[in-house]
C-alpha cells in the first residue's frame, strides 16, 4: 500500500505514500509487494532448505566428512555470500532496478540445482554451494530494498515480519518434503534434488512475472513536492552510513553473529545427544521452522512497538537458552523440542527484525546498500562462527563448544546492547522528524 518518498525538509528520509495495486489480493496493512516477496521466498527455500536439511548427515555420514571439515563447507554456505552482498545492493541503488537485481541472483541459485541432481563429489558440492550462495548474496539486499520501499518506517517490522513467516512456512515445507523422499526410498538424495530444482524455477518465474518492478528512487523524485537538492549522492557512502548509526549496528550484529552457531551443528549435537536416526535428521530443521512462522509476525510487530533493537537482544537471550538446552545435563525430546523452539524464536526475534532495524536509519538514496553491509557482516561472522566452532567440536567435543560459545554470547549481549541503544535514539528522532509513528 506504500512507497517511500522524501519529504520536503529532508529528501533522504522515508514517509509513506500510496502504493500501485498488486496483481495479488493484499490483506489489509501489508502492501501486495511483500505478500509476493513472501511467496517467492517461500517457494526459493522450498527449493534450498529441502537440500540444506540433508546437507549435515550426508556430508558426515555419506561421504565422511570430519567435524572440522564440514565446519570448512559450512561456513562455505553461510559465508559466501558475503562476496557480493553489497554489491547486488549497490548495483540495485545504482540503477533503481532492485527487482532484476534480485531475479538474476534467484536465477543463478536455481540454475545450481541442475548441477546437484549429476554431481554429487565433494569439490562438486563445493562449487555449486559457492554459486548456490552467491545468488543468495545477490538478491536478498535488493529484495528487502523492495520491501523498504514499499512499506512506511514504522510498519517495517511488520512487513519484513510477514515476508520472514512466509519464508519460513517454504523452509518448513522443504525438509518435510526431504523427509518424506528418504522415507520411502532409503538413501535417494537425487529426487530430493529435483525437487528442489522445481520449486527453485517456479519461485523465479513467480518474481518475473508478478512481483512489480518497482523504482523506489525514481518514484520518490517524482512525487515530491518540489525537486530533490543536486547535494543528495546516489552512489553510497560510507560516511552517510555511519553518521545514520550504521558503524554501531554493524558492529554490534558482527559481535553476536559471531557467536550464532550453525544450525546445523545444532542439529547434529541433538542427533549424536539422542542417537536419532538420519532418516528423521530432516524433522528438526521443521521444529525450528515452525516455531519461527508462528513468531515472526508477532515480533515484528512487537518491534514495532517496543523498539527493534531491544527485540533483537532479547532473541539472542533465547539464542543461549537453545544453547543450554542442546548441551546442557538433560536430554531427551523435551529439551530437544526446548531447543528448536528457543532457535526459531531467535531467528523470529532477529532476522526480520535486524533489516527492518537497518533500513529505518538509511537515507533511501543508499538503503539498499545499508541493508546488504549489515547482512554481509552478519555472513562473514558467521563464516567465522562455523570455523570456530568445528575446530572446537574437533578439539573439546561438541557438548564443550557449545557451552563455550553459550559463555561467550552472555558476555557480549550487554555491549551489543549498549551499541544499539544509541541506534535506537537515533532511528526515534528520525521518525519523529518525519512526523511518523515511532
């Protein structure tokens, strides 16, 4: 229902105008752009998390990775990413074109798809989670650059709320269908693999043909009240960022993000903890996926009225009690279903919430390279993290890591929160600028 344009007094903060009608039917409150985002993502993590959800025990069990090793490939698919994050933003602020930007990104990860149904050797699998992630890093600034501009500032944790619950009903539907695959015929990981090809071309035709392609810059020069200042740059700039509070949110998600170990390492903690058998591995990414689609709207809009960065400590306070839960003395499936609750309330507290967080303190002209640089520190430290933590598994046992890295993450919740603080005063001046609902 909304688009961002620049308001008289300052032509680089956001407010909210009427937005052209979607092809599909809008619920009210949430613009049709980020209904079909959320259908699109749901469809593209069908596609990767039906792949991902086999990805631990077929590379340790399979093909004999070490814990160490696997951490290597790991931090492969969390990291790589990183590489071109800021530049599918950049090239999405440059040209004002976020929705081709982010197509081609979607493209190439469903191209690799083909090359996972005949290839199935570990350098293989190497090269086509690197293309796989590349695409990653290539669409996800400029499709929540499109979100951004089509939602007003203080319904941004709605929004990316919404998008984030329909993703995750895809990433829950994914490891369902590998599940079932496995269950009925033992050990053919390539029929999950053409699955997983099919839902990846139909997410990237749904993109071409129904999301609108939208030109957040442009329309927000056209409906100004009067012509925007020459002064206002179009490229990015690292100063502009950083006097917006970008360098102290960046610096406080790096220091958490670091301490997020993978899910999958997760999963195989509780797997070895309760000796459940490979063939049900897929169910646990659906218990974290379940409880992230039930939370994600609720936070987001729970950002929304509290505050986002107060939302996104309190996810990592649940982020060490999944921790506590998956190391701690007690096993079982009760803590096992403690565990994956607190990881999906984590990702719900967190994920939406950190772009929204991002983009209400980016001047439009650059937003969509502001939400690509929080979301490339967030990959890179967690391409660290993945490291870190396999080379700890291998030196002190997967229980030790864990409860280490749960030491760690207490201590720097406190700075992390210390850092967004001044953040939050920020963003609150300028909504109240604005003359918007903080």
């Amino acid at each position: 229902m909304y688009l961002a344009e620049r308001p008289r007094d300052d032509p680089t903060r956001s407010v909210a105008i009427p937005e052209k009608r979607s092809r599909f039917p809008v619920p009210r409150g949430v613009s049709g752009t980020v209904w079909t985002l959320g259908v699109v993502s749901l469809l593209t993590d069908v596609s990767s998390e039906s792949v991902s959800a086999i990805l631990p025990v077929y590379l340790t069990a399979v093909l004999g990775l070490s814990p160490l090793a696997y951490g290597f490939l790991d931090g492969l698919y969390q990291g790589v990413s990183a590489l071109v994050r800021i530049l599918g933003g950049y090239l999405s602020d440059r040209f004002d074109r976020p929705k081709w930007v982010a197509a081609f990104g979607y493209g190439l990860s469903a191209v690799t798809k083909v090359f996972l149904i005949t290839f199935h050797g570990f350098a293989s699998l190497t090269t086509v989670i690197t293309l796989d992630r590349l695409g990653k890093g290539l669409r996800t600034g400029p499709r929540d650059g499109l979100i951004a501009a089509s939602t007003p500032s203080a319904q941004l944790g709605r929004a990316f709320g919404v998008h984030r619950a329909l993703d995750t009903v895809g990433a829950a539907i994914g490891p369902l269908l590998a599940f079932t695959i496995l269950w009925l015929v033992p050990g053919d990981y390539t029929s999950v693999f053409v699955v997983s090809l099919a839902a990846a071309i139909l997410g990237v035709a749904l993109l071409a043909l129904i999301v609108p392609d939208r030109r957040p810059r442009a329309d927000a020069r056209d409906r100004a009240p009067q012509p925007a200042p020459t002064t206002v740059a179009v490229r990015p700039s690292l100063a502009a960022m950083r006097d917006h509070g970008m360098g102290r949110l960046v610096l406080a998600a790096g220091l958490l993000s670091v301490l997020a170990i993978s899910d999958g390492f997760i999963y195989l903690t509780l797997q070895q903890r309760d000796n459940l058998a490979a063939t049900y591995f897929p169910l646990l990414f659906v218990g974290t996926n379940v409880a992230y689609f039930l939370l994600a709207i609720p936070c987001g809009r729970l950002s929304d009225r509290i505050g986002r960065q107060r939302v996104l400590v309190g996810g990592h306070v649940l982020l060490v009690a999944a921790y506590l839960a998956a190391a701690g003395p007690a096993a079982g499936a009760v803590m096992s279903v403690v565990c994956l609750t607190c990881l999906g309330a984590y990702y719900a507290m967190t994920d939406g919430v950190l772009a929204a967080l991002t983009a209400s303190i980016t001047p439009v002209p650059i937003r969509t390279v502001g939400i690509a640089t929080t979301q490339t520190v967030v990959a890179v430290a967690r391409f660290a993290s993945s490291l870190i933590f396999g080379a700890l598994w291998t030196a002190i046992g997967r229980g030790h890591a864990v409860m280490v890295f749960a030491a760690a993450l207490v201590v720097v919740i406190p700075l992390a929160g210390w850092l967004l603080s001044s953040v939050a005063r920020n963003t609150l001046a300028s909504t109240t600028q604005n003359g918007e609902q903080a």
